[in-house]
C-alpha cells in the first residue's frame, strides 16, 4: 500500500512578553496568524501478509510507516518572535511561523485472524 495527500496548512502563534526592569511596566505581545503558512504533505506506506495456520485462523503481520512534512511544531516557533525592544527603542513587535518541520511514525504490526 502508498498513499500521498496534500492539505492547506493554517498556523496561528501567540507571544507576550512583560517586564518591569525599568521601572514601570512594560508589556508587549505579538500575534500572527498565517492562513495558509503552506501546504503539509502525507505519505504512507505499508506491508501486510498473511499466513494460514488452520481453515480458521490466520496469522497476520504487516510494517506502517507515515511521513509527515510541511508541519508547524510549537518548539520552532519561539526563535523568530521579537518582543523586546533595545535600550530606548520603539521598534514595534513582530515574529513568523516556521513550518518546516517534519516527523516518521512507524511500526510492525502482529495479529491472529479468525473465522467461523
């Protein structure tokens, strides 16, 4: 078995960042939502066989594996927010979503099948 799909990816990132180190308060936030950050992409591919034991049973093993790319993972996300500002500056906030992140899941799968 292979399978491959493509979907739109939607992506919203949050931050807000307060300090009062200089004596009065300061707070700032960044939101971004990005609609479509990309496009996230699947493939799948697996194995299954089967041995017969007797009329009504069957042994069943098989492998899966699934690929996933195009993903926004919430640790990447961190490093291009900015919400502090230099000594006296009046730069405002801004960030971007990273969704370049990509994950293996996969496994064996055993089993008995019967029938009666």
């Amino acid at each position: 078995m292979i399978k491959a799909g493509a979907s739109c990816n939607n992506g919203v990132q949050s931050s807000l960042f307060r300090s009062n180190s200089t004596g009065s308060f300061v707070s700032q936030g960044v939101t971004i939502n990005e609609s479509p950050v990309g496009y996230a992409f699947v493939d799948e591919v697996g194995l299954t066989g089967v041995v017969p034991i007797t009329s009504c049973l069957d042994f069943r093993f098989g492998y899966f594996g699934l690929w996933l790319s195009g993903l926004v993972q919430p640790t990447q996300q961190l490093s291009s927010q900015v919400l502090t500002q230099t000594a006296g500056g009046v730069a405002p906030t801004s960030g971007s979503i990273n969704a370049n992140g990509s994950t293996l899941v996969q496994g064996v799968s055993l089993g008995l099948e019967g029938r009666w």
